[in-house]
C-alpha cells in the first residue's frame, strides 16, 4: 500500500531542490555577495539571475527565489531604480512558501519602492507592515550608516495615527 498517491509524491518532489542546484545556488550566492561588497552590481545582479534560472517552474513556490528577488532587489533600491526594485519585492512578496508576505525587510522595501514610484496608498500598508512586525528599529539606519529610513519612518508617522 503506497502512502501517497504518484501526484502527492511528484508534488513533494517540486518542494525540494536537488543537491546539485543547491550547492550551484550557493556559489551564485556567494559570488553575487561579493561582487556586491566590490561595488560591481550589474555582474552581481547577473549572478543572482542566473541563480535564479536554475529554479525550476514554478519558481514560486521556492523559498530560495526570495533571497535571489531580495539581494537584485536590494541592489536596484540602493542605486535608485525603484520600478526594478518594486517588481523583485512584489515577486517575493508572492511567493507560494508564504515567507515573503511575512518577511518585515520585504514590506519595508515594497513600502519604500511603492512611496518611490508614488503609490502612496500601497506605501502605507506596507510601512505599516513592516512597522508592525519590527517597530520603529526596522527604519534604523543600517550598518553602513544609511539613513533613508528615517524620511520613510516620518512619512508613515504623518499618515498614520498612534505610530511613535
């Protein structure tokens, strides 16, 4: 007696990556990481596409795609290309694993894109979001100094009551 039926088995299959594209993936990883630390982004972002060429269909359902999405994302949000940027944080918003919308440094980033191409309306819910999951430490400048979560933080606050 089978325990599963052969489409249960061919579903769970899909879930899990062969080791084979998981060592390839965290090379592509790792060189995309340091490409980024060496201010080379458009290779960095190329290694994190072809990264993400080597998920198979439907990619969606993958938790490795929203690190791939996050990092070209990220990338595209630090040099100013908000459009690019949204589209990669609304992609891993999505994804089936259901880790994106519950993500606080997606909802952040998709708040601040969103704020950036003036969809004010999509800005609030996801500030509010990613306030909600982190508080106010999330708009913190990061390691490097940045600050720009300050003007996001402030933008939320004017637009929302009890947020301090």
């Amino acid at each position: 007696m089978e325990l599963f039926s052969k489409k249960e088995n061919e579903e769970a299959e899909l879930d899990e990556l062969t080791p084979k594209i998981k060592v390839k993936l965290g090379e592509l990883a790792e060189k995309g990481s340091q490409l980024e630390a060496e201010e080379h982004y458009e290779e960095a972002i190329q290694a994190w596409k072809e990264a993400l060429s080597l998920i198979p269909e439907p990619q969606q359902i993958y938790s490795e795609t929203i690190w791939f999405l996050v990092a070209i994302g990220d990338v595209y949000f630090q040099n100013k290309q908000y459009e690019k940027a949204h589209e990669c944080f609304d992609k891993a918003r999505g994804n089936l694993s259901g880790e994106g919308y519950g993500n606080p440094f997606i909802m952040l980033r998709l708040g601040e894109c969103c704020l950036e191409i003036g969809d004010e309306k999509n800005a609030i819910e996801y500030l509010l979001r990613a306030y909600m999951f982190e508080g106010r430490e999330i708009f913190e400048p990061d390691d490097d100094g940045n600050d720009d979560g300050r003007k996001y933080f402030d933008y939320l606050r004017n637009h929302v009551e009890n947020i301090e």
